[in-house]
C-alpha cells in the first residue's frame, strides 16, 4: 500500500514508521559509546577544578571585602589619633570619662535610682565549697574500686 511519488517514480512511505524495538544501549555504536565515555570523564575531571576555583573566588572576595572594613577602621583609628593629640580633647575626655575637675573646682557625680539601690544593697558572700583536685578525685576513684 506505498504510494508512488510521481516526481521520481520512488515509492514514498510517509505513512509508515519504522519501529525499533531494540533499548536505548543496544541501539547506541561504539563511536557513539567512547564518545560519551570521553564526555564523561572530561567532566569529572573538570568536576574538582571549577569547583576549587569558585572556592577560592569566594574566598578571595571574603579577603577583599574584610580588607576593605579593616582599611575603614585604620582611617577612623588615624582619626582618633588626630584628635587625642589635641590637648582640649583630653582634658575633656578626662573630665567625662575619669570624673576629673581641675583644682577649685567641686566634682559632682549623680545617681541613677538604680544606682542607689544596688549601693544600698548589703553585699551577700555566699561560702563557695572549696575546689577538689583533679589527683584526689582520682585517687578517691581508684580507692572505691578497691572496695568493690
């Protein structure tokens, strides 16, 4: 039941499929066998390199990005130099920080309410049970499995 095709007289089968019925594997040549184990073994060779250089891109960008905060805080550090040099700036860093007043004057230090309180608070020691030493645990532990 072909058809005659009636340009070149040949017998067209557009009609029909072929089938074959054979699996994947056994239809595949041996060119195209070595060719996909040659794909193969080129991507897993190539599997550990692409992957150690990501690494090594992301670590290196890690570098660069700490650098970059490091440098930032060398420059506000140099800042801070700058101004400890300045013999305002310390005499009034110590009066804030130190509580210091310069001679004739009165110092002041205020309270908070919690301040007080926590002032106010007897301080209560609690008796800490002395520590044993690691050699008379020992020795206790060798001395209970004698009698045992």
């Amino acid at each position: 039941m072909a058809a005659i095709d009636n340009r070149n007289g040949n017998r067209s089968r557009d009609h029909l499929q072929v089938v074959d019925d054979r699996p994947l594997w056994a239809r595949l040549t041996g060119r195209a066998v070595v060719l996909i184990l040659v794909a193969a073994a080129l991507v897993m060779s190539l599997a550990y390199p692409v992957r150690e250089y990501l690494a090594q891109r992301a670590a290196i960008a890690a570098a660069e990005e700490q650098a970059a905060m490091l440098e930032a805080r060398v420059d506000n550090l140099r800042g801070q130099v700058g101004r400890w040099r300045d013999d305002a700036f310390v005499e009034q860093q110590a009066r804030e920080r130190l509580h210091y007043v310069m001679p004739g004057e009165t110092g002041l230090v205020l309270l908070s309410p919690g301040d007080l309180e926590q002032a106010r608070k007897p301080e209560i020691r609690e008796p800490v049970a002395p520590e044993v030493a690691w050699f008379d645990t020992l020795w206790g532990s060798v001395k209970e499995a004698d009698n045992r």
